[in-house]
C-alpha cells in the first residue's frame, strides 16, 4: 500500500507531465521553426527545410514552417505520418526487395 500511495503523491506532484494532461495541449512546434529565414536552415547540426504546405502549431494553421522533408515531400510525409497516427501502420517494418534472392542451386 506504501508504493501505491508514493505512485499517486508523485503523480500529482508532477503536475503537467502527467501524460493525460498533456496530450490536451495542441501540439506546439519551437517559434524558430515558424520564422522564415531561407530555405533551409541547419539548426544544432540537423538541416531543416521550410516546408510551404500546410501545418499545425498551437492550434492554428501555418502556411509553412521549418521541418525534416520539403515542400515537395510532404504529401507523402503526411499519409505516412496520419496512418502511424490512426494506427493504421503495420507494426511490423515497411520491407521493399530492391534485389530478388539469390539462386541456391550451385552451393
């Protein structure tokens, strides 16, 4: 019972970092990635391109922000990224053959 207890005093001791109270919040990107400065930017070592479709940031919509693929990759980005969000996804890996299998026959 003693575990039981700390668990919940703890819990309601982290306020916000409670998960069900996050997932609330609309999802909120860094402001950095909403101020257009070029195309591409490399932010702590990791290129970031700005992305002129559609996206989400606190609740509103923004016609562009900086992201990992380009304006030209983001239909594609975005079915795959609703399908994992609706779980729609296998939760096996996507496996593509780019070369068939080898004969056996001579070993």
């Amino acid at each position: 019972m003693h575990v039981l207890t700390t668990q919940l005093a703890s819990s309601k001791d982290a306020g916000t970092k409670n998960p069900s109270e996050r997932n609330n919040k609309p999802y909120t990107v860094k402001p950095w990635r909403l101020d257009y400065k070029g195309e591409k930017v490399k932010v702590k070592g990791i290129v970031w391109n700005f992305c002129r479709k559609d996206h989400w940031s606190d609740g509103k919509l923004h016609n562009g922000m900086y992201c990992r693929h380009t304006t030209e990759e983001h239909d594609e980005w975005r079915h795959k990224f609703d399908a994992e969000k609706e779980g729609l996804k296998d939760s096996g890996p996507e496996i593509e053959v780019i070369e068939g299998p080898k004969s056996m026959a001579g070993n």
